[in-house]
C-alpha cells in the first residue's frame, strides 16, 4: 500500500487536500484527528494529561486545549511531556488505520512530518501543501482568531519553508483558490494510483 506523508505549515491547507484526497478515494490517516480524539471526553491520553499536568488542564473531561497551548508554549519540559505522552498514541493508532485501510492508497496527514527523525521511514512519499507565510497567517486568524504573533510562534515551532520544500516529491502550490488546489489533486490522486504497489 502506497503511503503518502501530506504535510505543511499550519494554514497551509493540509485539510482542505486531505478532504479532496478522501473525496477522491484515498483513505486519509489524520495525525491532528487521532490527537482530537485521544484528548476528547473519553480519549485515552486524558487520564496521563490529568496525572501529568494537574487537574486544571482537563475540563468536561477533555483536555483544555488553550490552556495547554499556553502552557506548552511557555515551558519546553511540558511542551516534550506532552509530546512524550501523545506520539507512541498517535503513531500505534496511525499503523492500525493505515493497516486497515481500504481505498487504493493512504494519505498519512502529518503536520510536523518533516521535524521527525525518521519520517522517510514511515511514508513511501512527502507531498507539501505550501502557501505564502502571509497567506497562511490570514487564513489561521480567520480561522481560529488567533493574534498575529500567536500564529507566528506557532510558525517558529515548525520546520522552515525551505526545509519542508526540500523535503518533498510533490509539492501542492494552494496560494490560490480551492478550485487550484482541487486540480492539483486530482493530477497527484492519477500518479498515486499509478504509484501503488499491488
């Protein structure tokens, strides 16, 4: 089975690919997803968040996601506890799902693909969804109404532009509108069927 590691920096338009991969046929692997749901009401790292980090960092049962964004940002030691605690998760739940996977190739979406050691190891290919940085800092305060600055230390926490894009085999240019960004997919979705192994 053909694994494609998509990747990007945030407000990039990682998910907006991924959902068009999906719409396609590609059975999408999302990091971000399977970290949702282990830090949801009943998710299985939130008893360890709450052992780790103290009561106030869990509400209604789920992980308080602000207050542990602030927190991680402050202090390197929690930003690697939390870390230390998520990956194992996040990695054993993405090698069951791409195991299981039932369309003709998988997208492993993976924000921070390229900042880990052995990510060539783990995916067959590394497609960048790359735009602008002024680009994507717009989209992310639309989005999640983060301050400028926010969003720009969340940038400085991710591997370079230049790095990401030396990285790649294919690179998805979504520095215009989603129509663009469709057409693209849809020539990588033909080369990936041609890609996957039997």
């Amino acid at each position: 089975m053909l694994v494609v590691g998509l990747t990007g920096g945030i407000g990039s338009g990682k998910s907006a690919a991924a959902d068009e991969f999906a719409r396609l046929g590609a059975t999408v692997v999302d990091t971000d997803a399977i970290a949702h749901e282990l830090t949801e009401q009943g998710g299985g790292a939130v008893p360890q968040i709450e052992r780790l980090f103290g009561q106030e960092f869990v509400r209604d049962g789920r992980m308080d996601r602000s207050r542990m964004r602030q927190r991680v940002f402050g202090d390197a030691s929690a930003k690697e506890a939390l870390e230390s605690l998520l990956h194992p998760l996040i990695r054993e739940e993405s090698k069951r799902r791409i195991a299981a996977a039932t369309g003709p190739y998988v997208v492993h979406v993976v924000p921070l693909l390229v900042e880990s050691p052995d990510y060539r190891r783990r995916v067959d290919r590394v497609l960048v969804v790359d735009a602008p940085e002024e680009i994507r800092v717009a989209r992310v305060r639309e989005r999640s109404g983060l301050a400028e600055d926010e969003v720009r230390a969340i940038m400085r926490t991710q591997a370079a532009r230049d790095t990401r894009l030396a990285a790649a085999d294919d690179v998805i240019d979504n520095a215009g509108p989603l129509e663009a960004l469709r057409k693209q997919v849809a020539v990588l979705h033909e080369k990936y069927l041609q890609f996957r192994r039997p």
